[in-house]
C-alpha cells in the first residue's frame, strides 16, 4: 500500500509539472506523450486493485507488489526529470538554452528510454496484483475461481498478435493511440523546433553565434548535416578544456555554451572529406544507450577535427567497479536487479548498432561509460546509466591505447580476454602472413556478443576475466582459442551464469543475437521483482535468494523456440510497443510449463489407476503439443550443434525415473507449441516438474497464510543437473 500511494505522490508531481505544458519549447509533444502514459499506467494498476483485492488484506497479502511497485515508482521519478529539463529550457537565456536544445532536439529518451522501462515493468505489477488476488478470496471456492481466471488468460489461443493487441493492449499501454504517438512525438517536436527557428530572421538573434548556432540545429534538423567551422567552437568567449580524458590525448572535457560541460574528441587528419560521410552517420545514430555524437567542426588549414558529444561523468564501467568493490570493501559490485539492469542497457545499445548495420568490434569495459542515475529515489540506489562509445572511425583511433582501468592488470591482458576465438583466428593468421591480410568468413556480431559475455562476467562477480590466471599474452590467446572460460564464483545464481555462458559460446551460430539478449533480460527482471531476491539491498544476501529461486524456463532455450513470433523483420530495431507482447509470450510459456502436471495429477485421481495415470500423462502431452505454430520450426541444422549445451540445463528423464526414446530425444529441440502427431516418452525438461499454482497432489488446502509460501510458489524451483563447487565454465551449460 506505500509503494502505491508513492506512485500517487509521483503522479501527482508530473502533473503539477504539466500545468506549465504551454512553456515548453523543446520536446512538448514527448513530454506530453510521457504524462499520459504514466497517468494510463497509475489508472490501469488502481482499476487491477480495485477489481482483484480487498483493502482490509494490504498487509498480509499485497506483499508481492512491493517490488513492482517500487519500480514504477522509481520510473516516474526518472520522467520527472525529464520532463523539468526540458521545461527549464525556457527559463533559461541565451547561451543555456542553445545547449539544452543541443542536448534534447535528437534525443530520443522519451520512448526509448522512460517509455520503454514503464511498458516493460508493468507486466510484472500486473502479475504482481494477480497473484495476490488468487489469495484473496473469501473461501476455497473464491479462490478457484480467481484463479481460473487468471489462468484462463495465458493460453496459447492469445499468442498471436493481432488478438493480443486486441484483447490487452490497453492494459499493457500499448493502445493504437498511445502506439501512434510513439511513432509520432519525436517527428513532430523536431517539426515544431525547426518552425521556432525559420520564424526568426537574423536580425532576431542577438549575437553572431546566436546565429550560428541557430542555423547548426536547423542544419542538424532538416538533415543536412555538415562540419562546421572550428572557429564556432574554438572561437567562443566561453570555451575552456576542461581535462583530458581517459589514458589517450584525442578526448578532452570542455565548457561551452554558458559553461555546460561537453566530451570533445580532438584529432589532426590531413584530409577530413573523406570521413565526413561517416562521421554524419555517426551523427544521425540516436539511442539512450549511445554515447550521442552532437556537432561536428573542422579547420582545413590547422588540418584538425573536433567531434562535440555529451559528456558521461568520465567513467567507465571497469573503474567504477575497482572504485566500488575497492572503496567500499564489497565483494560484488552490483546487487543482482541492478547488474541484470546494467547488462540490459549494454544489450539494447548494441541491438540499436546492429539495426543500423554496424558492429562495435571493441565492446570492452573502457568503452562502456556510466554516471549514476541520481533522480532514483532511495529505494533505487546503485541504478546507472549506461552508455556505449568507441565504435566507428577506426582509421583515425588513438595510437595511445586508452588504460582499462578495470584492473592493473588490464593492459598485459588486453586484448585478448574481450576478443571472441573466431577473431583470434583471423588475428594470428595476419600476424603470420602479413604480406596480405586474411579475412576469415565470421559473424562480426556474435563476436561482439563474446565481447559482451566477457562484460557480463566481470559486472557480475566484479572480476576482470582471467585476472587469476598465470598464462598471458600469446598463450593465453591459445587457451581462448582452445575454449577456456573464466570461472563464476559458485554463489552466481545458476540460471544467469548459463545465460552468460551461452552468449560465449565457442560455436558463434550458438550465441543469441541481442535482440534476444534484450528479450531474455527484461523477463530476468520481471522474474527478480516478482520473487523476494529484491527485498534486500545487499548484493550477496540477494544472490543467496536468487539461488533459491530458479525460473522454471531455460529463458535462451524458450527464447530460440518463440523468437520467430516476435517480428517479421529480424534486422530492423524492435519498437517499445512490441515489449508487452514478448513478454506475454514468454508467460504463457512459462504456465505450459506448469499446466501438464497438473492436467496428469487431474487425471489420475479421477481415474484411481496407474493405467489412466500414464493415459493421462499422453493426453496432457497431446494437450501441450497440440498447437499449431504459425511459423515454421527454427533450422534444425543451426542449433543441432548446440544441443550438447542444452542437456545440461534440464533435468535427466531417467533420473527423474522416466525413460526416453530416441524418438522423443530427438524432438526435445522442436517448437513446444508445434502440432505433434506422435509421441512417446517424456519430453525434455520435464523429468523433474514444478507443482502447478494452488495445486498438490497431497490435498492440502489451497488457502496458503504464509507470505514466504506465496513467494514460493510465485518461482517454484526445477531440480537440476548440476555439480557441487566450482563447474568448469568451459562446459558450455
């Protein structure tokens, strides 16, 4: 009940904003776009309580909401600042203000960004609300019902996405109205800025660089964009260098626009025509998680470049752990929602570079720039904005290689310990034939896939990888080569040292791309809020729960069988507003797991014989596989060789005391949803199964008084395969 009036608290704190919508200047029509979203999501979440629970049970049986709640709560905070920033714009006078709109006019943090963390927490405040109100029915037969009703809403009849956005997309704010404004807002605030401008003729501005400063953002707008003289910048009685940044001499910190600090990456080329078509590609490239390049200036003669972008609190993620994990004496340096949170955002950025067909090549700690998000409240402490920088303009880098500051011992590891074994490969065989340089036929995505695995393991357990180990530079290139892996410290919750083992996976065809990475990450975080690994704020009490509370979904498995529903288009960037639908999907998965030990169950007490009971454990079969894709199967041939990576993940069937035809193992990999004519034994996964929600087969009663039991059958746990101590991470589980 706090976290739901706090929610009232930021609601009204965006509307107290919102009476002065007629002063905003820059990005009015997203700033209005975000109030009505939130105010639909505060509506949708009060007409939920209403409708499911009882006010007279909030401190027994809205606990499993706190955690939703809070993150909500935590969301409208964020939009608050947004939306005064860009109010604020208006008060303030000539040089600040043109630094605000430098700032804001290509910025695309309203959808991307706020919209996009608001639609993708709502599921779970949704679910949240329904699980509570299973419980809180009256009597026995109170309680079946809601609890028929909440089932009956994740069938598979539902999975097709003209029907969801029919049925649920107001609930899940991803109405045609609001999903036509998403589309819409960014459009027409760049319309609206670039009216404001033309409206005014020279003679309106009441400085020389007002007017050419005037004219750089119409340039910027019309998309024409261009290098302007570097007397613009350099030339300004308000320009200062700051600092250099980071181990190099190219980046330096600035002041300019009425003393606003800026990143400048400052370098001397003999001819700079030849990069301006991509350094205005790198120009139009927009996304919360890009470091955003904002104006670009050159001097013909002087023969130097300098690229202006925004300036990200000179941190990258390898120091911020070492200050973390070294200051303040911790072991880890990230609770778990928080590094779930951070992998997110590195995932989504590089989803974004992939879509617009270009590959970062160098995604290591140095280039993965952080600051803080303080809008957070205090519930939210240790949440950051990430941002991904040092992709493009590889002919003219830094000579001076830039320090990773992740460890002392970074620059005699670099680079082999963030480089994927393919570009290993290609590297040693230039080294050996130098005379003509080898391009071997590798998927430069799924190399920065490694690359991102590498970065996972370190958020995760705040260690440089390979930081342990005796072998350096050539040798342990060939190791790498060879297939070693770091270690994960054995408290890392299993389920997501899997997932971080599969996205470095020797095979490059069996590491996931990042749009589903990005998929299989948001549903994590779905899975953390609703379970109690987020009531602690300390990073090691919460891995301890994780390790109670295992999904009962292999996510990258569930993901690879459900991806082909998701989009058409599997090269285009996946709009905010498909985010609901994939994770109903993923839901509905994750109740077909649970739905055919409960039909068994059903079935053999009404038929009071181990004959019927094995009868119905081929209807419940027939029942789950009976459901024709609308797509075809995933390529058999590209996952055959990652089935060994697979078995690991589930439970034996023999084992568990079931037995298993080749038949059946051969079918373990095929769509769950996809019709199946014949069938014999047990399919994979399912030796050991989940008691189904409010099910026992003992009888005991369905009215569960227990907070922890609750949580506890909100995440009920498969057993698993798994080795005691440390497994060898080169296993690829």
């Amino acid at each position: 009940m706090e976290q739901f009036r706090k929610m009232g608290e930021g609601l009204g704190s965006l509307k107290a904003l919102m009476v002065f919508r007629d002063n905003i200047e820059i990005n009015p029509r997203q700033c209005g776009l975000l109030f009505d979203i939130c105010n639909s999501a505060y509506e949708t979440i009060a007409e939920e309580l209403t409708q499911s629970l009882k006010y007279e049970e909030r401190h027994v049986k809205w606990k499993v909401m706190e955690q939703p709640f809070r993150e909500i709560c935590r969301i409208l905070k964020e939009v608050e600042g947004y939306i005064r920033l860009c109010l604020e714009a208006k008060s303030d006078e000539g040089l600040m203000l043109w630094s605000k709109a430098l700032h804001l006019h290509h910025n695309r943090d309203c959808v991307e960004f706020h919209i996009h963390n608001l639609i993708s927490a709502m599921p779970a405040a949704i679910e949240a609300i329904e699980i509570a109100g299973e419980f809180a029915g009256s009597d026995q037969e109170d309680t079946h019902r809601k609890r028929k009703l909440v089932t009956s809403k994740y069938q598979k009849e539902w999975t097709d996405p003209k029907i969801f956005q029919l049925k649920f997309a107001k609930q899940y704010l991803v109405s045609n109205d609001l999903t036509s404004k998403l589309e819409s807002a960014w459009n027409e605030d760049r319309w609206i800025l670039l009216n404001k401008l033309k409206g005014k003729n020279s003679s309106s501005w009441s400085t020389k660089q007002d007017r050419q400063l005037a004219d750089l953002i119409a340039k910027r707008l019309e998309g024409n964009w261009k290098l302007f003289p570097s007397s613009i910048l350099v030339g300004s009685r308000d320009y200062q260098v700051k600092r250099r940044l980071g181990g190099g001499s190219q980046f330096k910190e600035i002041q300019w626009l009425g003393g606003e600090s800026f990143a400048v990456r400052h370098f001397f080329i003999d001819n700079v025509d030849p990069l301006v078509p991509e350094i205005s590609r790198l120009s139009s490239l927009s996304h919360p998680n890009i470091l955003q390049l904002l104006c670009g200036f050159a001097d013909a003669d002087k023969k130097e470049c300098f690229l202006v972008t925004e300036l990200m609190s000179c941190r990258d993620i390898g120091s911020y752990i070492k200050e973390i994990c070294g200051s303040r004496n911790k072991r880890l340096p990230f609770s778990l929602p928080v590094a779930i949170d951070v992998m997110l955002q590195i995932a989504r950025g590089m989803e974004y570079l992939h879509s617009e067909r270009i590959h970062h090549g160098n995604l290591e700690p140095s280039n993965i720039l952080v600051k803080p998000r303080t809008s957070s409240p205090a519930a939210g402490e240790g949440y950051l904005l990430v941002k991904l920088t040092g992709f493009g303009l590889s002919s003219v880098r830094n000579n001076t290689r830039k320090k990773s500051s992740s460890s002392p011992k970074s620059d005699t590891l670099s680079p082999f310990i963030w480089s994927a074994p393919e570009v290993l490969d290609e590297q040693e065989q230039n080294d050996q034939k130098q005379e003509q340089q080898v391009s071997l036929t590798i998927s430069r995505e799924k190399a920065d896939v490694y690359s991102f695995a590498m970065v996972c393991f370190e958020i995760l357990t705040g260690k440089v990888p390979f930081e342990d180990s005796h072998l350096q530079g050539e040798r342990m290139s060939r190791n790498i080569r060879a297939g070693e892996r770091p270690l994960f410290p054995s408290q890392t919750p299993k389920f997501v040292a899997n997932f971080t083992k599969r996205c470095w996976h020797h095979d490059p065809n069996c590491r996931p791309d990042f749009s589903s990475i990005c998929r299989i990450l948001r549903y994590t975080k779905k899975f953390l809020l609703l379970t109690n690994t987020t009531i602690n704020n300390n990073p090691q009490q919460q891995l301890d729960a994780a390790a109670l509370s295992t999904p009962i979904l292999d996510y990258v498995e569930t993901d690879s069988k459900l991806a082909r529903r998701f989009q058409s288009n599997v090269d285009a960037l996946v709009p905010v507003s498909e985010v609901p639908f994939q994770m109903f999907a993923y839901k509905v998965a994750e109740m077909e797991k649970t739905r055919p030990s409960k039909l068994k169950e059903t079935t053999s007490e009404s038929s009071g014989s181990d004959r019927a009971s094995m009868s119905g454990d081929e209807a419940t079969f027939v029942e789950v596989e009976s459901f024709p894709s609308p797509i075809p199967s995933p390529d058999r041939n590209n996952s055959s060789s990652c089935s060994s990576s697979r078995r690991i993940l589930s439970s034996s069937p023999e084992a568990a005391g079931y037995k298993r035809s080749p038949v059946s193992s051969k079918r373990a990999s095929s769509d769950p949803w996809k019709t199946s004519p014949k069938h014999t034994g047990t399919p994979k996964g399912r030796g050991v199964r989940p008691p189904p929600l409010g099910h026992s087969g003992s009888g005991r009663n369905l009215r569960m008084n227990s907070e922890s039991q609750l949580l506890n059958m909100m995440s009920p746990r498969v057993t698993r395969k798994t080795t005691t101590g440390h497994a060898s991470d080169s296993e690829l589980t």
